[in-house]
C-alpha cells in the first residue's frame, strides 16, 4: 500500500465530497481516475496529497524504498492551472509573453530550471544524467533549453513541467489531464515515455482524465468519480448532449435585456467588414528564434476557420497579433476589421470586436470573484472587473451562463470551481458581448464529453447568424464544430 483513505471526510465543510472518499494505490498499480467536470476529481487529489485534512485521521503513506516519509517530498502533482509555475508566478499577465523585452535578464531559462530541478532531487550519477537526456529527448526539449519558461507554448509549457517532476524522481507522479494541449505526435511520445518511466523506476502514475477514451494502456486500475447533472440541457443516453430549441433559439435570435442594451451585433451597426485580418508576408522573431515567417493570411467575414499545427508552430502568437496582445504587430503589415495596425487605433478599439478564450487567459485569471463577475468583465475586455456592471449587464452574463449550463456558478468564486467549470466560465466570457470574431485557443481544454458536445453545438448555432467570424485552435479534429469552412496549418521553424 502506497496511498490509502477509508471513508475520509476533510475537516473543513466546504471541502467535502457528497460522500466519504475512499482510494488505495497499492505498489505496482498505476490508476486513472476518471469523471466528467464538476465530479469532485480535484477534491479527491486534494486529499490525497494532503491539502485538505481529513476528519478524525490521516491519510495512510508507505513511500517505500524511498527514505523521506513525507508526502511533499514523494508526490509531484501537475495540475492544469499551474503549467507556467515558477517562484515568480504571481506577477505573470496576459500579455507577458509577448512582451519579451520586460523579462528581467536574470531569469532563469528551461534549461537553468530543469537543471536546478536534477541537482535538488540527488547525487549526479551517470545513470541520473543519462535518464535527463532520455527525457530530454522523447520530449524534444533540446531546442527549448535556452528560452524562458514565459515564452514556451501551451504544450510546451506542459512538455517542460512533466520532464522537471519526473528528474525530481517522485514515488507517486499525478497529472491533471496530461494530454490537453499537447499535438498527437507529443500525446503518443508522453504515453511512451510514462509508460517507459512507470516500468523502469520506482513511481506510481495517477492520471486525472475527463474522458474514459484518454486512458493509456499502461494503467492498471481506474477509478470513477460520481457525474452531476448538466443544468439546462438534455441528456440522452450514451452521454450525448443536446441543446434544446429554447437555448438555440435563444442564441440564434438574442432576446433583449429589459434596458433594451442587449440587441444582436448586427443591429449596433458593427460586423460589416468584408475582411476582418488580412496578414502580408508577417514574420515574428525573438533574437535568432523564427515563430512565423513570411505568413499571407486573409479571413473574410462569415469565414470559420480551424487553425492547427505542432505545438511550438506559433498558433498563439498568430493569435496574439489578432488580438492586438502583441506588440510585434506594428511592425508587420496586419490589417484588423478594414484598420491598418498603427493607423491610430488603440487596442481596444480592436478588442471590441472580438470575444476571446485561450490557456494563457486560463491562466492569467488568478482572482477568486464570483464567476459572474468573471463572465462580466468581458463586456470590458479586462482581467479582473474594475468597472461594475450595469443590472443590464448582469442580465447578458446570465443568459450566457444558463446557455453554458453554468448559472448556477454565477455566485460561486472562480478559484473554488473545477478546472472544467473555469473553463465553462471564460467560454461565456468569450461570448457575452456577442462578438464579430470569435477566437478559441483550445476551447475544450479539460472538458468531459458531454460539455465538449454542448460548446460545439452552442459555437455552431452562434455561426448560423450573419457577420460571424470564427479562429479556433485545437489539436483535435473531433473538438472542431461542424461549421469550420477553411483551415490554417502552421509548421514549427527549426
């Protein structure tokens, strides 16, 4: 026995599962737990590692043939919130990524972190160096040794953090979706190399999936979490979800808030741009480093585009020159909603335009307000709400929560949600001004089946109506809407 809790019940009410927790990990056993959003699968993880004490006693640990008894020093847990991590990470904002030239010349680099991380976990032998370049290696990490932890991609980002915790060599590894992210050829690599680790060292693998499908083979045992219902819509069997008549219709023809403030696009005069970016021979490079080169890009209005590629080809930075996130873009020739970048208009003159998600805006969210004050700070296109809406305002943040499924949550603070509820909430950030372009980096990202359904279905009745645009990014073709017209596909430059 490694892990085990018999009928844990945490100390602190708020904490608690809707029924006592019961869990064992026993040696050799490597184990998928496994439910859809909001089923507690966080929670369970808090327990295990001690976050969140239990009631009257304590989680049982056998480490061995490890020495440290604690569990600090013996589970290395990933979540799907924490990939930028570092000791600076409370000063990390959206754009900071793009903004290379405010990094301090201090900063660590992957390689420097990575290498920090070998020496803290023991005595630099041989074997140890060898297993650090077979990382290295499978994980192709060689080309990112030398950049900041702030510059990596999402699945980068991902790629970095899995290669530092498994050098710290852990007895019990968990992973909160492991997978999202990450390019079919990466996934394939991170199932081989788990399973090469979980065979050749002393480590347990517990995996956190929203999909069933997403277990490896090399899991020995799986552990399902209770489902909660999805509020709003209807269910049939074999989980598939369906939108009713009411909500599609409802987002197909937007009703109007009582102050007569919530009016479709189209009817304030806006989503009449015949061609809503146009890119011209665009090249983005940091020092010797090129993300995008030469790039002719038009997306006219109306079109629905899927954009895709490895990760590291650059579909964020492309994302962030849309976005007017990047300040790179004045010095290219971009043209946004018919305005040439550097004419004069001001980021939020852009901004206005456009209803936007991504995993850097996951993670730039760091303030535990109510969720519907989440949803309500995209009418003003801020992190944070600074500016308090309107009674109007919070008439348009509920409709789109209950199209989400998530009104319910409006009260709720963000940090106490799942990751999936997190993300449920920035989807109706996204839509709540009723954008003319609609940018999804990822919009799936840790959601079970049946949300996944349910946001493709609410994405395709929202392109059923005139002047919308649509950029969606995913490295799953079965996570792409039914509307998608054109396709994009990005090459990493060596």
């Amino acid at each position: 026995m490694i892990i085990k809790v018999k009928d844990g019940v945490t100390r602190m009410p708020e904490w608690r599962l809707p029924e006592p927790a019961n869990f064992e990990l026993k040696d050799g056993e490597h184990i998928a737990i496994v439910g859809p959003n909001a089923s507690y699968k966080t929670m369970l993880v808090d327990i295990l590692t001690g976050k969140h004490p239990l009631l009257m006693q304590n989680v049982e640990y056998d480490f061995s043939p490890k020495t440290s008894k604690l569990a600090s020093d013996n589970i290395k847990y990933i979540t799907f919130r924490d990939t930028y991590g570092g000791d600076n990470d409370r000063t990390y904002y959206l754009q900071q990524r793009w903004n290379q030239t405010e990094i301090d010349p201090s900063t660590p680099t992957c390689g420097e972190l990575l290498e920090k991380a070998f020496l803290a976990a023991g005595e630099d032998t041989e074997e140890r160096r060898a297993f650090q370049q077979h990382l290295y290696d499978i994980f192709h990490l060689h080309y990112l040794l030398d950049k900041y932890i702030i510059l990596l991609s999402s699945g980068e980002l991902r790629k970095f953090m899995l290669c530092r915790s498994l050098m710290g060599d852990p007895r019990v590894l968990i992973m909160d979706n492991p997978f999202i992210g990450l390019d079919k050829e990466t996934r394939q690599q991170l199932r081989e190399v788990l399973e090469t680790v979980s065979r050749e060292r002393s480590l347990q693998i517990i995996l956190v999936l929203a999909k069933e499908e997403d277990v490896p083979k090399f899991i020995t045992n799986t552990h399902k979490t209770h489902p909660l219902p999805l509020s709003g819509h209807s269910v049939s069997e074999g989980s598939n979800v369906h939108l009713t008549d009411e909500i599609k219709n409802d987002i197909i023809n937007l009703p109007y808030a009582d102050d007569g403030n919530f009016s479709p696009l189209s009817q304030r005069g806006a989503g009449s741009e015949s061609v809503v970016v146009q890119m011209n021979h665009v090249t983005i490079q940091y020092g010797d480093r090129v993300i995008l080169k030469d790039l002719d890009w038009t997306v006219r209005n109306g079109e629905r585009w899927a954009l895709s590629g490895q990760n590291g080809a650059g579909k964020s930075t492309l994302l962030s020159l849309v976005c007017a996130d990047n300040p790179q873009s004045y010095a290219c020739d971009i043209t946004l909603f018919n305005h040439k970048r550097g004419s004069g208009e001001s980021i939020w003159d852009i901004k206005k335009h456009i209803g936007y998600v991504s995993p850097e805006m996951h993670r730039a969210y760091n303030r535990d307000m109510p969720a519907i004050r989440i949803v309500a700070s995209g009418l003003k296109d801020s992190v944070g709400l600074y500016v308090k809406p309107s009674a109007g305002d919070y008439d348009i943040c509920r409709f789109w929560m209950r199209v989400f499924g998530i009104e319910d949550l409006a009260e709720r603070t963000f940090l106490k949600l799942s990751s999936g509820e997190q993300r449920m909430v920035l989807l109706a950030r996204a839509f709540v001004k009723d954008p003319e372009l609609l940018i999804l980096d990822e919009p799936l990202h840790g959601l079970d089946k049946e949300r996944g359904e349910m946001v493709k279905q609410i994405i395709d009745a929202f392109c059923e109506r005139k002047n919308k645009t649509l950029i969606m990014v995913t490295h799953y073709e079965e996570n792409l809407p039914r509307c998608i017209t054109h396709r994009l596909f990005l090459k990493r430059h060596a």
